[in-house]
C-alpha cells in the first residue's frame, strides 16, 4: 500500500482509506475563484476525484453576510448527498442571542447538529465573547466538536483564547482551523 503523503503527492487517489475533509466552504466567495460556484454537485464531483469519503461544510454566506440561509443551503446540501456532504451549524454572534439559540433550536429539531463552525476573524467577534456562548454551551452539553478559524496572532480567535474556552467547555471538542498558518 502506498504512503498517505506519496499518495497525495502523486494524485493519486487513495480508496483503501476513509477521508474526511472536516472543513470545507461551499458557495461563492469574494476574492477568490470557486468554479462551478461551489455547488454540492461539484463539490461531490470533487471528493470523488481526490479520494474524499465525507466533507464537513459551512457555506461562504454563513461566514459571510447571511448565517441562517447558509445553515438552510448547508442542511440542503446534506439532504441532497446523504452520507457524504454534512452540515456544519454557524452562527454569527453580532446577532442577538435569543436568535442564536433559536437558530441552534431549528437545527437541533430539523436534521440534528453535527458540528459548529465559528469566524471570529470574519465577524469581528472575541471569539471568548458572550455571542457565542450558546455555542459552547450546547456543544458541551451534547459532546459536539467546535471548528474555530485562527490566524497567526489573531487576536479574536487565537489558540490563547479558544485554551481557556476549551478548560471552560471540557466536553465540547475545540478544533482551531489554520492553526499552523502564517499567512
């Protein structure tokens, strides 16, 4: 059997492996190119040639200006590639709380809730601030994982703040995205 890093350096796709992208955008995006916009077809269409088992998703209009229609095209997503496209639930904390819980409540009664998917960066939000405590509380009290973007010295969602949220939450699982990056 070939190596992962050979594999993957090669192209060769790897089918005696199962592959989850645990976090993957779906949807046009402002400053760089998507081809076919993103959809969940090309998305699949995607996996399929890179040897991608399941894609955990969060639509750029969740991260963007509209988080409730991009939890909607996510969970449509998911309704349509069953099994290999699944919803994250994102939030943005600017919003008033009641509307958050709200919004977790929905997904909770219509499909489930898998994962959270945060931007602190993007919402200009502490990521340690109240708006996102609904958050943290339900993915605590449900064992749920917790995808939180973080760019080096980001002073809204670094790995300092998400530390001492990860010792607050014990339960939720804390995953920092781009941790490594330096861009």
């Amino acid at each position: 059997m070939m190596a992962f890093r050979e594999a993957c350096q090669s192209g060769t796709v790897l089918t005696d492996e199962l592959i989850i992208d645990a976090h993957a955008h779906m949807g046009p995006w402002l400053n760089f190119h998507i081809a076919d916009q993103g959809s969940p077809a090309s998305m699949v269409k995607t996996m399929d040639a890179c040897g991608v088992d399941v894609t955990i998703i969060s639509p750029h209009v969740c991260i963007g200006p509209e988080y409730r229609l991009g939890n909607r095209h996510a969970y449509e997503a998911a309704a349509e590639f069953p099994g290999r496209l699944i919803p994250f639930v994102t939030v943005n904390p600017n919003y008033p709380i009641e509307e958050i819980e709200e919004e977790i409540a929905h997904w909770e009664s219509n499909g489930g809730i898998t994962a959270f998917k945060l931007h602190p960066s993007l919402h200009q939000y502490k990521a340690s601030g109240e708006g996102y405590f609904p958050v943290y509380e339900y993915a605590n009290a449900h064992k749920l994982p917790i995808l939180s973007h973080s760019w080096a010295g980001d002073p809204l969602g670094g790995a300092c703040t998400l530390g001492g949220l990860a010792e607050k939450y014990p339960n939720a699982a804390f995953i920092i995205g781009h941790s490594a990056s330096n861009w």
